[in-house]
C-alpha cells in the first residue's frame, strides 16, 4: 500500500479584516513537510487548489515543482485539481513539466471542488459545473492520449491540430479523479479506467463499501480491468507519540476552521463529542498514536482493499514542528507495519502458485 499525506496548504487569517497572514511562511513549511515526507520514506504528498484566504495554494504545480527539486523520491500530486474552472491545456503543460522536474514523479488528481471561488475568478458559470468537468476531462484526457490535438470546442475554445508541449516522462502521465460520494462520478471515474480518490472525511465507513462495489462493477462494464485501477482513501487525520496529546493538539484548529467553513454552508459548528465519536475504530478521523493509526489503516484495507491512504493531517493550523513529528512517525513507524501487514495478509491468501496481485485483486504499489 501506498501511504501519504496531503495538504491544501491552510493559513492563519486577521479576524479583523479576513486577510490572509503569513503565506511566505506557509509555503516555506510546506516544503519542509514535503522534505521530510521523502526522507522518512513517505509515498506520495497532495497539495489542493484554492482561491480563498484561508489556503495558500492556488497554483499547486509551482510549489510541486519547488518540493520536486528538493526531494528524490516522493510522487507529487494535485489534490485537486480544480478541472472544472482550468484549461486542460494549461493543466497538463504545468504537471508535464513538473514531470520533467521530479523525474517522472507527477501527478493530476482531478476533481469538481468543494470550493466555489474558482469559478466566477475564471470566468466560469456554476450553472455548467457538470458539463465544465465532463467537457474538460475529456480534452485532458486527449492531450495526454495524442501531443498533437484537435478539439471541437464548447467551454474551451476550439483547437485545431496544435500541439501540447511539453509532454512528461510517464506516458501516460497519471490521471486520478477525486470523488466524494457522488455515485455518478463514481461511475465515470471507472468508464473512463481512471484511478479513483474517495474522501471519507464523516461517518462509518462502512457506509462507503457500496461506491468501491460500484466502482468496481462499472470498470467491468466499460471493459476494464479493476485489478489494474488503483483506489485510494483520503482522509482527515493527526498523530503523536501519545494519542490524548494528538486529540489535543488536532481539535481546536480542526473545530476552528470546520466550523467557519459550516457557518459559510448552514452546517452546526463540530463539538468535541463529535470529533471523539470519529476518532473510533469505526468513525471517519485517524487520530491517535501510530497504533491506533495502523489498527485503522488496516481495518478499512481489510473493507476497502485499497492501494493508496493519504491523510491530511493540517485541517486548519496547526505548530510546524508537531506536524513534522507526525510526518515523522507516519513515514518511520506507521508506514512500515501496514505494509509489512498487508503484505503477510496477502501471502496468505494467495492461491499455490499464484501472486499477491491475484489473491486480493489489489494493484500492487506503484
């Protein structure tokens, strides 16, 4: 299994005026956390796309690529992409060229956002926001296919016979799309033999076992190979040495930032019996000590049988050196187990002769 942190990059605000605070920082620490990711042996680091005071990261690729050239290992990856409110072509050119920087190390993961900033600063209109991502799926989908494109046009302008340069070292270049429950992005996900990103970030995740089924069922249907399409489970997370201290440490910037985001959508704000309630075997939060973070993991791998787990472990602010202690401890002693698990749980069950690959029908780790 893959294991791997995201991040959308949050900063502190001025109450006062709702201006953003301390973004050159920001940034700074988010290299360092993606440094010592790829030093302690982590597989992938996510960065989201915002346009709100709140986030630092509007343009993910060119932090990406700032981190590309510090690191040696660690595949970088949009999370995500807002597609709907981009130009595709300028979308593969930035994760193309971040390939070329990290070595065959970039990512696109596409989704339709759970922000809506985005749309009226680009020029977009929400009343498309299907058709915006259908529409441009498709033409990133054909840029990665073939360097020289033709387009019929809609909400991109036409394009006729140009080429798209630079083109990556992987090819294809990879494609995920990110998914929150909505069962017909599910299902496109899977028609296109596309990887899929599910965000549990609430409830029982027993309850999401029916989109991995239907993901799965819809592969079939469209011709595709589900043992060869990557899952990945995405969700809210922090870790220390003691699992109190970590409790501790994550609520406040987590009831913080959760409850001005419902004020923003009619949400009650988070209470902290709701946040305890999560953080149980069966809630949505990993939140504890590296035990209690392996007992999960591998509870929902045992569900799910998924390939990849990122955890965003920066909800709202939270000390710079705690977060790199819990990157620390994801990467040294998290990590490590949950393979080493995975692989033993594996080996069991696969038949006489046969691979770890066809014994839980699991795309082995990239």
């Amino acid at each position: 299994m893959e294991i791997g942190i995201y991040s959308f990059g949050e900063t502190r605000i001025d109450p006062r005026t709702g201006r953003q605070l301390e973004a050159r920082e920001r940034v700074a620490h988010l290299l360092d956390e993606i440094q010592v990711a790829d030093s302690v042996g982590l597989d992938v680091f996510g960065l989201g796309e915002h346009h709100r005071p709140d986030y630092v990261s509007s343009t993910p690729a060119t932090i990406l690529a700032a981190a590309a050239a510090r690191t040696e290992r660690i595949r970088l990856t949009s999370a995500v992409t807002v597609l709907s409110s981009d130009d595709p072509v300028r979308v593969f050119q930035d994760y193309a060229t971040l390939d070329l920087i990290s070595g065959g190390r970039a990512e696109i993961m596409v989704g339709r956002g759970s922000f809506t900033e985005s749309f009226p600063l680009f020029g977009q209109d929400l009343s498309d926001y299907d058709e915006l991502f259908s529409q441009k799926l498709e033409l990133l989908l054909r840029i990665r296919a073939d360097e020289r494109v033709d387009w019929p046009g809609g909400h991109r302008p036409a394009i006729e016979g140009r080429l798209v340069l630079p083109r990556p070292i992987q090819d294809p270049l990879p494609v995920w799309v990110a998914v929150g429950g909505n069962p017909p992005s599910v299902v496109r996900a899977a028609s296109l033999g596309l990887p899929m990103a599910l965000a549990i970030i609430g409830g029982m995740p027993e309850r999401f076992v029916p989109f991995f089924d239907l993901y799965r069922d819809a592969a079939r249907r469209a011709g595709h190979d589900p043992k060869t399409l990557p899952l990945s489970i995405n969700a809210h997370g922090f870790l220390a040495d003691d699992a109190e201290e970590a409790a501790e440490l994550a609520f406040p910037p987590f009831a913080e930032t959760m409850g001005r985001i419902g004020t923003e959508r009619g949400w009650p704000p988070p209470t902290r019996a709701q946040f305890d309630a999560e953080r149980r075997l069966r809630g949505a939060v990993f939140l504890g000590d590296p035990d209690a973070f392996v007992e999960k993991i591998l509870f929902q791998h045992e569900l799910f049988g998924h390939d990849r787990f990122l955890v965003q472990l920066t909800v709202g602010p939270m000390d710079h050196d705690r977060v790199l202690r819990a990157i620390e401890l994801l990467g040294t002693e998290v990590a490590p187990r949950v393979r080493g698990e995975i692989r033993s749980r594996q080996a069991a069950h696969s038949p006489p002769g046969g691979t770890e690959k066809e014994a839980d029908g699991a795309r082995p780790p990239a």
